[in-house]
C-alpha cells in the first residue's frame, strides 16, 4: 500500500462496477472513494459495500450520474483556489456506464485531467473512436500519448494463462516463427441467449454488432500476440495487411420458432416451455444452469431482478423465486407500441420472436505480409523474426457448452500450440518433446483478467501520483498498452463489420490512413 493510495471514482454500479470495485480493494493499492450511478438502488449496494459501510455516504462520495460529478468537482476546485477547505478529490476513474454513453463521459471529464480506466469496447462507432482519441491527444500531431494514463478494459492481456502464452511465444519463441492462428470463443448456447438476443446487447441500432460488444478483446488479444513487439522492444507493431469477415444471425430469429410455439412471445406463457432449452424459467429460476435454484443470486439473476437479495431476505427462498417469476412474466402484446418494446429488456421473452439483430455466428480473418526490419547485420532470418507472413482466423459463436472459455490453436515453423483456460500445451516439431504448462488460474472473473487490469491500471496511476514516473513510462510498464493499441484493435473491428457487410476484402493499411488517420484530420473518406 502506498502513504498516499490512489483514490478511485467507480462510475456505473453495474456488474461490471462492482467487478473493478472488488478487484481493487482485494488486488491493488488503491481505494474506491466515490461512485456514479443514477440508479439509486445499484449506488447504495456498491457503496456500501466497498466505500462508506453501515455509516453511510460523506460527501463527495456518491453522485446521481458522471455529470453530476463534474459539477460537484468544478465546484471543489473553485473552492479550494480560493483557499477553502474542501474534500480531497479523485486521482482516477472507472468509466463502467452503457457503451453507448462511454464517449460522452471520457469527452466530457477530459478536462478534469484524470487517469481514466474505460470498460470495453472504448465506444460503439468508429466515428466516436476518433472523437475519443482527439479528445485525449487535443495536441495532435504534435502529441501523440496521453497526458495521463488511460486504459481499457481487454482483460485478456491481464490473465496470467495469456501473460504465460505471450512469453512462450513472443520472448522464448518456443514454435519459432508463428505462422497460423486459430481462435475460438465459445459464447455459450444460453449465455448468448441472455445478453445478446434477450439483453441489452441485442441490437446494433441501440449497441453495436456482437464482434465489437462481445469480442473486440478477443481482436485485440490477437494483435497483441502477433502484432505487439515483445517487452522492451522498440520495434514498430506488425500490422495486418487485410482483414475479411463473414457470418449472419444464424439461428436467433422467427423462422427458427418452433411451430408447436404458436403466438407465445414469452416462455411463461408458452405450450412448448417445459421441453424447450431456452425457457427462461429453466435459465433463471431453475438449478441446472446459473439459475436461482443453484443457489445463485448474482449474474445473470440479478440482472433480471437486481433487488433478488432483498426479495429473499423479505420473503425467503420463495418470495424471492416469486418476484423473479413475475419479472419474467412480463409480456407485451400486438397493441404494445414497438418503441415501448424496443425500450427495455424483456428476459421472459420467447428468443424467436425477439428484436435482435446481431450475429450469432461470425468469422474474422486478418493476414500479414513478410515486413523485415531494415537490420545492420546480413543475417534476413534476424530482420525478419517475428515480422513474417501470417493468418489468423476468429470464431464467435454462440452455440456451444463452454461460456466464454475460450481455446487458441497456434502452428509455428518449429511447434504448434494448443491454449485453453487452463493449460498450454506445446508440441515440439525438432525433439518430439510435449510439454504442459498450468499457468494459475485466478478467480475474481476472466481467469484473474479483472483483478490484473484493475492492479496494473491502479499501478500506474500510483507510480506517476507517488514517484514522479512520466506518464508514458508508467503506461507502458504497468498497463502495456498505448492509446493507439485500443483504438487499432477497435478499428480493426469496424474494418472486419465493413468487410462483412459489403462481401469484401479490406486493405487495412490503407483504411487505417483513409478513414482513422483522415478522420483525425477531418478528411475521412468513406
């Protein structure tokens, strides 16, 4: 722990808030001192929890929303530029509100100058990605880092398994040159159900495609094994060179209903509910999956009912198994104006006849050319490492067993890897030899990927608060990823969705220059 601790404002006490609130008080040294929420039930619980306990809140410790906050703390520094005492303020945020609000909330506290950790994606169009990097480099071209530490939430550089496969590959180059890359993330048949065609995820117009609300990090982990120099390198990223995608919704949508379902647009209702899979008494109330008959009150019940804990420590078991059935029994009808449906999650609802539009299932494939390094030496092989020719293929698709564990097959010139959640398994083509590592695997969601961004972020913040580090020393150190890495690899994502919607291959290189870099100028061209 650190004197002086950085003070952290969570905002949006969602799932995701409460995630980044207890990994940084169990696994950082820093400490949550405020949180923005508009909904006052989800304020209370984080609060109490990880910030003012049974004595309830102080001021300057709980804000309505992130505006609300921006007042309050404009007001704080007036305050104390004329000499009055006044609340000490925060060091850095955890921007946790709705993808669709993360531009106006990082835009708008910009001026604050506070170290900023965002939850991914960083936003849901391309246009407000550029905006975002105008905003944080306002100097450009003459500055081209932030003037404080920013983040993203890519838990996937921050898991030890993908720390051990990075070095395995990119320091012990333990399969020599990588040359093929396949990686999978299995969504999961009712995980994909919940969020994406039931839950908030489910329509572009109002989020964004599924490749950037569930998988943008599953791109940028991609990148960082294979385009990121290794540590301490100041070798220039290996860009791709096209990117191309395909995939649709497959299986999520009317003409799949099953005929016996007749007109029932919820499962509470429905003639089919007890033999169909997606019945979503069985998903949130029954015990087979994470439903509350197996004990669980968090994710994904609670998003149903928020207030489940309370329903049962009022009514027990039973009283709370009761308002979560009610919740899912609520139902709209042909009369029901579609603005009002289109308005809210309805978790009872049968998942063909839903508003969803996003894919289910989507392929990206991105290829890099041979790009040597000009090197002083005659040795090409030694210009080359790590910069040759490569392909690499991702697969989301919903409708699998495993939920988000995802597996990695990796063919290198001298081996092939195979990674999973819990091991990585190398094969070596020159001695025959196969060895298993079991990297730890630790909890705390995202095999220990939340704690690990939260500590590193949190580090950073500390080493430049604390003793004096540059910003871009302590970026680069703790967190591993520059401003120009988040927005690539989101880039990388609105390329391969254009790429899949107009049937085409993508120059990447040169829709980087044209639309990113033209963007940042005001000369995007579409």
């Amino acid at each position: 722990m650190s004197a002086n601790p950085p003070r952290i404002l969570i905002i949006g006490a969602g799932s995701r808030g409460n995630a980044y609130a207890r990994a940084t008080g169990e696994s950082s040294n820093g400490i949550v001192v405020a949180v923005a929420e508009p909904i006052a039930y989800k304020r209370q619980r984080l609060g109490s929890k990880y910030i003012w306990g049974k004595a309830g809140p102080s001021e300057g410790q709980e804000f309505e929303d992130w505006k609300h906050f921006l007042a309050w703390e404009q007001e704080r520094r007036a305050k104390a530029s004329r000499g009055e005492v006044v609340p000490e303020g925060v060091d850095a945020v955890f921007i946790c509100v709705l993808d669709e609000m993360h531009k106006e909330v990082i835009v708008g506290l910009a001026p604050l100058g506070l170290h900023t950790m965002c939850e991914k994606p960083l936003t849901t169009s391309l246009d407000d990605c550029i905006s975002i990097y105008r905003a944080l480099l306002p100097d450009l071209p003459h500055t081209t880092a932030p003037s404080k530490i920013f983040s993203i939430g890519h838990v996937l550089r921050y898991s030890q398994h993908n720390i051990v496969l990075r070095k395995l590959l990119l320091e012990e180059q333990v399969i020599g040159e990588v040359l093929s890359v396949n990686h999978t993330e299995p969504v999961g048949w009712w995980h994909f159900a919940h969020s994406y065609v039931r839950g908030n995820w489910r329509k572009e117009s109002t989020t964004a495609p599924s490749l950037l609300t569930k998988s943008c990090h599953d791109i940028d982990l991609l990148l960082w094994l294979l385009s990121s120099p290794p540590p301490n390198s100041n070798k220039p990223p290996h860009i791709p060179v096209t990117v191309s995608s395909s995939g649709s919704l497959q299986f999520f949508n009317k003409t799949r209903k099953p005929t016996a379902a007749g007109n029932a647009t919820n499962c509470l209702s429905c003639p089919i509910e007890e033999s169909c899979q997606y019945s979503a008494k069985k998903i949130y109330v029954g015990k087979d999956l994470k439903g509350l008959g197996s004990g669980n009150t968090n994710w994904p019940v609670d998003i149903v009912l928020p207030e489940i804990e309370e329903c049962i420590s009022q009514g027990g078991p039973a009283g709370g198994e009761r308002a979560l059935l009610s919740k899912l029994s609520e139902d709209y009808t042909s009369t029901t104006p579609a603005s009002e449906v289109s308005a809210r999650n309805w978790y009872g609802r049968c998942v063909w006849e839903a508003d969803n539009d996003v894919c289910d299932n989507q392929v990206v494939t991105m290829t890099w050319d041979n790009d040597p390094l000009p090197s002083t030496s005659d040795d090409p092989e030694q210009a080359l490492a790590g910069r040759g020719a490569k392909t690499a293929v991702f697969h989301m698709v919903a409708h699998t067993k495993k939920i988000c564990d995802r597996y990695t097959h990796i063919y290198g010139s001298r081996g092939e890897i195979y990674a999973d959640g819990e091991t990585i398994t190398v094969q070596d083509f020159t001695t025959g030899t196969r060895k298993v590592y079991r990297p730890h695997v630790a909890g705390g969601g995202h095999g220990g990927g939340d704690d690990g961004l939260a500590r590193q972020f949190i580090l950073a913040v500390d080493r430049v608060k604390n003793h004096g580090a540059r910003v871009t020393d302590a970026q680069e150190e703790f967190v591993g990823c520059t401003l120009e890495d988040v927005i690539r690899s989101h880039a990388l994502v609105f390329a391969a969705e254009e790429a899949r919607r107009d049937r085409k291959v993508l120059d990447f290189p040169e829709w980087w220059e044209r639309v990113v870099q033209g963007g940042l100028r005001g000369e995007r061209t579409v």
